[in-house]
C-alpha cells in the first residue's frame, strides 16, 4: 500500500481549508459543497449545483420559491394573452441594470431566451414549443408559441437573461458546447442582473461573489458569498467543525446523526425533488463495451432480470444510513405524473432474475462497463458498487468506472456510455421535464440526455402532443400513457428518491429547497 494518493490529498485538503482561514464577518458566507459549477456560461450546463450558483449572479423572468410556487423576478407579472392563447406576455421590471451598469431592456430578454434555445445549450430541450420571441417595446416581451402552451411558464425558472451588448462585445453569442468541451468568454466571466457580483472565480479552488450595491430587491444580510467545493466529505465536515466554512450543502449520511449532537451546529433535512436511477443502451445495434455481440440490453428479459436483482431497501439501509425513499418510479413525489403504483416494488428475486437470463441466451452472462459519478449524488459511487454486488449474483459482470461529473455528464450528453448511473431534478414539477429531455428520441431540440438511445413513436407523438394540450384532464392522461408505455419498456431502473441534509454553524438559518439550489439572499444571521 502507498502512502503517496493520502498524502496529496492531505495536501490538496490543507490548501482548501488555508483559503478559507480566518474569521470571516458575520455578513461573509462561506459555503461548501461537494463539486464546483461546471461553468459560468449561463446556457451551457442543465445542470444542479451548476444552477445553484449562477441564480446567485444572474437572473430568470420567473423564479420558483420554496413552496414551489412561482414569484416574479426579471418579470412583473406574465399573462397569455387573452385574445390569443398562443402568445406569452412578460412586462419587465423597470430599472434593472446588468453589473457593468447597462440597462436591461425586452431586447436582452429576446436574445437571451433565442440563445437558450441554441443547439449548444443544454435548455433547449426547454423551449422547443417556442416559434419566436419579440420586444414590444424596451419593457414588454412576447413569446409566440408553436401552439397554446398554458404550462410552458414553468420552463423559465433557470433560464437567466443576459446581456445582448457584453455577448456580442465578446464573442459569445453562441453558448458553450460543454459536452465538447469547448471554452468561451462566458465560461469564466459574467455580466448578470443578479444581487451578487463576481470578484473571484478559480475553477475547483473557489469562487467570490460579492453584494450588488445597485440591484433592484431589498439588500440581503450576507454581503459576500465565497464558494469552495470539497469533494471528500470528511474535509467538508472538519471544515465546518472548525469554524472554516459556514455552511455544508452535502452533508454525508454517515455524519448526520453525529452533527444532529454536535454543540455550535445546525442541521436541517428534507426530499429532494430528484430522483436516482440506472439506465442503459437499449437502442444500440453493438455495445462499446460489452463482451458478447449485439446488444444485451435491447432484450426486455435482461431488462427485467436487472431489476429483479436491484435490492433498493438494502441501499436505503447499507449505503444511505436510511436518508432515501426506495421508489420504483423514475421521477420524484412531487411531481404531476406520479401515482402510488409506480413507486410501488418487489423486492429482489434472483432466481427468477437467473431464469430471465438463461431465457434470454446469457445464462453464462456477461460483463459491460458501468459509469458512475464520484461527486455528484449522495455515495453515487457506492450506489454503484453496491449494484455491480447485485448483477453479479445474476451473471452480469459490472465494470465500474467511476469519475467526475465533469467527465461522466459529457459522456451521456454525447451517448458514449452503455450503461450510467443518472440523477434527475424536475425543476417544472411536471413530467413533460422528464419526457423532453430523457424519453424522447434525441432529435431537434428533445432527448438531450437520452443516452438509452430509447425510441417509441408512439411516446414521442404524446410528448409532442402534451406540450400544447390545453384541457388539464386530457394532458394528465397523455402523461399517464406516456409513462405506461416508458415503464412497461424499462427505459429506467430506478433505485431511490433522494433526501437531503444541510449543517450550518449555529445562528444561521437557511432553509432547505426541494430543488436544492439554496439562495444566500435568504439567509438570516442571528
């Protein structure tokens, strides 16, 4: 055994915490989280922590609050118009400036929502039903639907506005082709409208955001943001332990109960409004990795072999210290669209899971590689390990490749994985979010992280259909067929609905959003 990985990590630790070394005023705080945003390039990434710091710098039309309703934000108030339930009306609000002083007017509010909608950016997937956006005058926009879309306002809750004049001025027009790995102006700087300003930003080191003296809304208590992620948990914890960081937004399973007795610290839970689950090539002719020709998982019987290997409640109990809801349905409680019946599951079954596959002509098995994260979800990894256990009772012989969601999200984006482990928000509360992005063929602006290669007319003629569907009752039953015929073809296996813990020092409070993406401006410090 060498001692040289702990030391570097031991190294790498101690520079973390030396960043973060001295009493910090009480209107500073110092926030830790496992992994950085992938980008600043408010387009580039669909992506959680991602969001989570850019809402912090720029802004959306429409913001979602705790409760999950909506409030405005950028935009006053939003209407369809009632003499055409086609078109989407947003007054703005009057005397926003973006941080270099310009003024924010319909025209950026235009060319935000048409870059939003670009083939590089990753929430086009969003605004597929969108024919045309125009400026009626510098404060009123329209947004002219393909048809009536009474639900579309929900899809604007992460798309920030931008600055037309500071991205033409610097070539970035176009967003960040993450997935390539392309870089731009954006990637590292900004120009938002947003209540804090960025002062310093160090990809995985730190990132500085301080006080909008001049933004619009009431002046918040915390005045400076420094962000750190710190992806080995028992750094996270000594850190906040020792007085270095403020706030822990991942809190690993196994130190709740220690924290929840810890004198000086605060600890709040709640669901997460996301969902955790395994998904696999199924429209593929080969597979990458696979030891046998074709493709195994185009076959139903492997399928369901699969999941009667999965042993959800001794995850819940081993790996999650009991902070997960086992769910056999692929999208969380919260959202329109689950039932009862869909959560509901068996428990593991190996010998008819052996039968299944001998049916299917692997009775000898076969080994395929498995991408995993290692610092995105909570014990991603060992989620995954606990599953490779799992398949192998059933002859299936899991390669685990477990790296960073800097590595693994752009192998699913560019359907380069056989089979992933995926975690999935619906920031909509509403099924279609899932539909468009994961179940969807992966044409135009939908299916943007089908990485199953999953493809049904029938499914993609519903989720066309529902965008535009107007009677509520008629809408429900297309989202009910849709997921009867995803379940029935076991486009996912889903293995839990995510819980969530935050550990702050004691005196201040911040409450804990079902999406996750917490706002300092909320904050308040005794």
């Amino acid at each position: 055994m060498t001692l040289r990985p702990c030391i570097k990590r031991l190294v790498a630790s101690t520079a973390v915490l030396a960043l973060m070394a001295g009493a910090a005023s009480a209107e500073t705080l110092r926030w830790a989280r496992t992994g950085d945003a992938l980008t600043l390039d408010p387009h580039a990434a669909n992506e959680g922590p991602t969001t989570a710091v850019l809402h912090h710098i720029y802004e959306s039309l429409v913001e979602r609050a705790l409760d999950g309703s909506l409030e405005p934000r950028l935009a006053t108030s939003w209407q369809v118009l009632p003499d055409d339930p086609t078109v989407w009306e947003f007054p703005l609000r009057e005397g926003v400036t973006f941080h270099d002083g310009t003024p924010m007017t319909a025209d950026d509010v235009v060319f935000s929502l048409n870059r939003a909608r670009s083939e590089t950016s990753d929430f086009r997937g969003l605004h597929a039903a969108i024919a045309d956006v125009t400026a009626v005058d510098d404060l009123t926009v329209h947004v002219q639907m393909a048809g009536p879309s009474p639900l579309w306002i929900q899809n604007v809750t992460n798309t920030f506005i931008m600055s037309r004049a500071w991205a033409e001025e610097n070539g970035v027009t176009e967003p960040q082709n993450f997935a390539a790995g392309e870089e731009n102006y954006a990637v590292r700087n900004t120009n938002g409208t947003g209540p804090f300003i960025l002062a310093e930003r160090e990809p995985e080191v730190r990132t500085v955001m301080q006080l909008n003296p001049d933004h619009w809304a009431e002046a918040p208590q915390v005045t400076e943001i420094i962000y750190v992620p710190i992806a080995e948990a028992a750094t996270r914890i000594a850190a906040l332990l020792a007085g270095d960081v403020d706030f822990v937004q991942d809190v690993p399973v196994q130190d709740i109960a220690r924290l929840e007795q810890t004198a000086g610290i605060s600890l709040a839970a709640g669901p997460e409004n996301r969902n955790i689950f395994f998904s696999y090539d199924q429209g593929s002719e080969e597979l990458r990795s696979a030891s046998v020709p074709g493709n195994p998982f185009a076959d139903p019987l492997v399928r369901e072999a699969m999941a009667h290997a999965l042993d959800r409640v001794a995850i819940q109990q081993v790996v999650m210290r009991g902070q997960s809801l086992p769910s056999a349905a692929p999208l969380p409680p919260f959202v329109n669209g689950w039932t009862e019946e869909m959560h509901e599951f068996d428990g593991p079954d190996i010998a008819r899971a052996t039968e299944l596959m001998a049916e299917a002509g692997y009775a000898d098995g076969f080994s395929i590689d498995l991408h995993c994260p290692n610092d995105r979800y909570l014990n991603d990894e060992a989620i995954c390990t606990a599953f490779v256990g799992m398949l192998g009772r059933i002859g299936i012989n899991a390669n685990l490749v477990s790296q960073s969601r800097t590595l693994h999200f752009p192998l699913i984006q560019n359907k380069e994985t056989d089979f992933y482990l995926l975690g999935w928000g619906v920031p909509t509360f509403d099924s279609q979010y899932v539909f468009d992005f994961l179940v969807h063929s992966a044409e135009g602006a939908r299916g943007g992280w089908n990485a199953s290669n999953y493809s049904n007319p029938d499914a993609d003629a519903l989720i066309q259909a529902m965008a535009t569907e107007t009677d509520p009752e008629a809408r429900n039953q297309m989202i009910a067929d849709v997921w009867e015929i995803v379940n029935e073809d076991r486009v996912f296996l889903n293995v839990h609905n995510q819980m969530l813990a935050y550990a702050t020092r004691e005196g201040i409070s911040l409450e804990v959003p079902p999406n996750n993406a917490p706002r300092m401006w909320n904050v308040r410090i005794d």
